[in-house]
C-alpha cells in the first residue's frame, strides 16, 4: 500500500458552509505526515471524517486501503485517535479506560493490561493509574488519552494537536513515542500548531486553508519553493521598473535621463539577488566594521540590539567564507553564526495569507 490515506473530493458542509471543500489529498504509508492550517481551515473536520466519527457530505477516503463510506468497521480496527478534546470517562480511572478501550478493540485481556503497563511506563502517567480522570491535570490527561489510542497497536494514529498545553520535557516524552511508533512501521497524521514539532517529526506536510488543500510537499519544498517565489518576485519587480523608466527614458533630457539611470540604479539595488547572515561577534568594533563594509559582497550590515549584526549580502557559494574569512582577519570573536532561510512559519504565513487574498475577492 503506497498510501495510508487517499482522500477523493472529500467535503463537509454545514448549512451553506463548506468546511472542507472537494479536499484530494494523498498521505504517504508509514510516514509522519504534518497537517497545518489556521484556526478553522478544517483540519479537525477532516481527521473527524477519516476516523468515521462525521460522515461528508460527498466524496469520500479511503484509510488503510478500506473506504470510509463502504467498510467503516476495518477502517476503524486499523486507526488510532488522540482527539483535540480529550474524551475519556471523568468518573473511570486512567486504567479503567484503558482497559475500556482494548475491549472496544477486542484486545486479548493478558495482551491488554500488558501493553497498558508498557505504555503508561512509557508516557510516565502509570504512576497515577487508579486515578479519576476528572482529577488529572491537562497534561495527565493528554498523556491516558495517548496510552488508550494506541492499546490496540493501530497501524495509522491520528493526533489531533497532541501536545498543545504539554510541558517541555512531556512534549518531548510524545515526540520521541511518535518517532518509535514510526520506526515500527506506522503511519502518523499530526495536526500541529507548532512548527518547531512539524519541521522536528514530518517527512511531509499539508497545508489546509479555508478547507482547500493550498500547500503540499516536504517541508524544505515548501521553503525552496518559497524562496525560489521570492528570487522571482525581485526580478521581475526589478525589470518592470526598469523597463517603465527605459520608455520614460526615451523622451528625456541629458539631465533627466541621469535622474532615471539613479532610479534604475536603485530599484536594481533593492532587487539584487542576496540573503542575509545573522552573526553574533563578541568583540565587534569599527575596524571589524568597516573591513565588512567595504568587502565588495555586502550591500547593507545592521547592528541589533543584541549586538548581533545582521549582514545584508551577495547570494553565492563563497559569500559566507569571505565573510568569515574577513571576520577572522580582523581579529573578531564568532560565536554564533546562521542564514536566515524562510522558516516554515514564514511558508504558513504566505500560503495561508496568499489563499486570504483570492478568497476576498
Ligand atoms: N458541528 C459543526 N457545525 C457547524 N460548523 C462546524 C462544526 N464543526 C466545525 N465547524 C466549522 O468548520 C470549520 C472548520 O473547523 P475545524 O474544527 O475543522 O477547524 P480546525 O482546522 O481544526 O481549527 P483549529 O486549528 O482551531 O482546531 C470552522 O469554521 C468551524 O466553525
Ligand atoms: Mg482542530
């Protein structure tokens, strides 16, 4: 099976709103896959109508080979669900319904309570296994809720934002659980917020807005596509300039045309291929300064408030060692130097942003 999860035209709609809308979408099997959107987009809905929890509208899925309208009873058996709300029993214990949901699954009794230790071991909430889930703390919660969804070993675990409100060192507890699941063989779906979590875990993510699927690859895709997007942007706002000013140009005077030849000069300048260095020198002063600005690859340096400058320069292969290389020479301190690529937050702000324009109109 290449893919845990082939969606077809799959739409929600509620009244005369449309939820998810004609979502195709194909998650890779055994993968961990990232589903991301803006409050609303459908992200929920969609995981509601692949769990078989809500039936769509039209189209429909198939998870784990089996189609969610035809055979909802196998898809079920392959499929685990950590939901955005926790929903287990507030008057059970942890264990109870643990052992309530290996029932469910028809787990074997002995496999049931051996695999509910071995899981709450592992998410460290067995110390607090004969308590009410009423009287759980969020974070504790959360952590029965993963035990009870993965008790019948599913093949494919839906985690609908599972470590929003998790502490650091719990966060990380569920990281490292949804990497070992993986390295078994299973097939992770993640609804995240938190793009440190996405770019950490995902080979692949989905970006859903206003229920339409507006992104889609691995993450470095998003983020050369986002930057190849942005080298386009700059050239061609750079030769519609200059192709404007060569028109006006035509019709000059020699002192005129010296004016427009500034503006072309500058708009170029605005426009250039570069990409910036953030660089934190802890004995910066004019003479390492200077020798930076007069290096022929910087266009701009700016010192932040931190002390850390941020070195506005030429995008090639050697631009960075000659940096460097100038740095030393002078006899400044580096200690602690990176490229400020787009960030998948940078991605989720464009595409999200993007699909809000064309939305409007
Ligand atoms: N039962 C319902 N009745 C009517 N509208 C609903 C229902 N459930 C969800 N919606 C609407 O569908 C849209 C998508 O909601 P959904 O919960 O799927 O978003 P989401 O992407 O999961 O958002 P979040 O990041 O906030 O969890 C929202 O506008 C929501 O108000
Ligand atoms: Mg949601």
């Amino acid at each position: 099976m290449k893919y845990c999860v082939e969606t077809f035209d799959l739409t929600k709609n509620y009244r005369d709103f449309s939820a998810v809308d004609n979502l195709k979408m194909k998650i890779k099997n055994k993968g961990i896959f990232g589903f991301l959107g803006p409050n609303g987009a459908g992200k929920t809905t969609t995981i509601k109508m692949l769990t078989c929890l809500t039936l769509p509208t039209s189209g429909t899925a198939t998870v784990a080979g089996h189609d969610i309208l035809k055979n909802p009873n196998e898809v079920r058996q392959k499929i685990g669900m950590i939901p955005q709300m926790v929903s287990l029993y507030g008057d059970l214990t942890v264990k109870e319904n643990i052992h309530l949901c290996g029932d469910f699954y028809g787990v074997p009794e002995d496999l049931r309570d051996s695999r509910a230790d071995e899981l709450m071991e592992m998410v460290d909430i067995k110390y607090a296994e004969n308590k009410y889930v009423s009287q759980l703390s969020g974070g504790m919660k959360q952590k029965a809720s993963v035990v009870a969804s993965l008790i019948h070993q599913p093949d494919i675990l839906f985690m609908d934002e599972p470590t929003i409100g998790l502490d650091p060192t719990t966060k990380r507890i569920l990281w490292d659980l949804v990497e070992e699941l993986n390295s078994e063989g299973r097939s992770i779906i993640l609804c995240s917020h938190d793009m440190y979590e996405v770019e950490l875990l995902c080979d692949d993510v989905g970006i859903i807005n206003r229920g339409v699927l507006a992104a889609f690859d691995t993450p470095q895709g998003l983020k050369d596509t986002m930057i190849k997007e942005r080298k386009n942007e700059k050239t061609s706002r750079s030769s519609n300039v200059t192709k404007i000013v060569d028109e006006i140009q035509k019709e000059a005077s020699p002192e005129e045309k010296a004016s427009f030849d500034k503006i072309k000069d500058y708009v170029e300048k605005k426009n250039r291929d570069s990409m910036e260095l953030s660089v934190m020198i802890n004995n910066l002063d004019e003479n390492v300064l200077s020798h930076l600005k007069n290096l022929p690859i910087t266009y701009e340096i700016t010192k932040q408030h931190s002390g850390r400058i941020v070195i506005d320069m030429e995008d090639s292969e050697e631009s960075v060692n000659q940096i460097i290389a100038s740095i030393i020479e002078n006899n400044g301190n580096i200690t602690s130097i990176s490229t400020k690529d787009p960030s998948l937050e940078d991605v989720f702000m464009k595409v999200t942003a993007k699909k809000e324009e064309v939305g409007e109109e």
